[in-house]
C-alpha cells in the first residue's frame, strides 16, 4: 500500500511494505519485520519501571533523528512491527520512496555522529 502526501507542494510517496530482514529460528522467534523504507530502527519495550527501551528515551532519540532529516528536506513518517518478544514493539522512521536513497545515507551518519548520546536507535537493514 502507498500513502501520497504533499509535502511543500511536492507530493511524497510513502510505502507500507515490509520485508523480514532476519528470519529467526525454525519456528520464528527472533525474526524482524521491517518497512521496506525504514531508514533507523528502535526497539520499545514500554514504560515500565524496568524496560530496557523505555518509550519515552526512545521517542526521544527518534525525534531527534526525525527532525535532522526534515532540516535536510527529508520528511519522515514513524511506523511499528511487532517482534517475537511480546513485550516488546520496533519503532522505525520511513523515508518517502523519491527520498529514500539520500535519506539511508544521512540517517547513516546522523547515527554515527551522535553514537556516544544514544542508546536506543540502530539503522535499517
């Protein structure tokens, strides 16, 4: 399925396909289910006391991800999997198809580039 948007009279098309980027094991725990233009990934176990991705240090981290691309022209919409884990969700941010090439070669480097600040976001395979 493909959502048109537009975006600064520019229409921008964004993609809800996924592709399984790891297939787990024999009976598919530890698959991953990704958007076929996901550019940066997280993984969201909740709020709770004790998660190791909190949503909220994870939101964070995607907004800042989110809002660099859209200062280099790139928009971005944010989209979840489920995981094997049932405690947990993945979060991914979807680069519009016209932009997507540029749009892996940016989130590549903003990932690098804030290494030592995040915990929680890793790129898109």
């Amino acid at each position: 399925m493909f959502i048109k948007k537009r975006r600064g009279g520019i229409k921008m098309t964004f993609s809800t396909k996924t592709k399984v980027t790891d297939k787990g094991d024999a009976w598919g725990r530890g698959s991953v289910v990704q958007p076929v233009y996901a550019v940066v990934g997280a993984n969201d176990t909740g709020s709770w006391s004790d998660s190791p991705c909190p949503t909220v240090e994870v939101s964070k981290e995607m907004d800042m991800i989110k809002k660099e691309l859209a200062r280099a022209g790139i928009p971005t919409q944010q989209t979840g999997t489920p995981s094997s884990n049932v405690f947990m969700g993945r979060r991914w941010l979807v680069a519009p198809v016209e932009k997507f090439p540029q749009a892996k070669v940016l989130a590549t480097k903003l990932i690098k580039k804030h290494e030592k600040k995040t915990k929680y976001i890793y790129g898109a395979d």
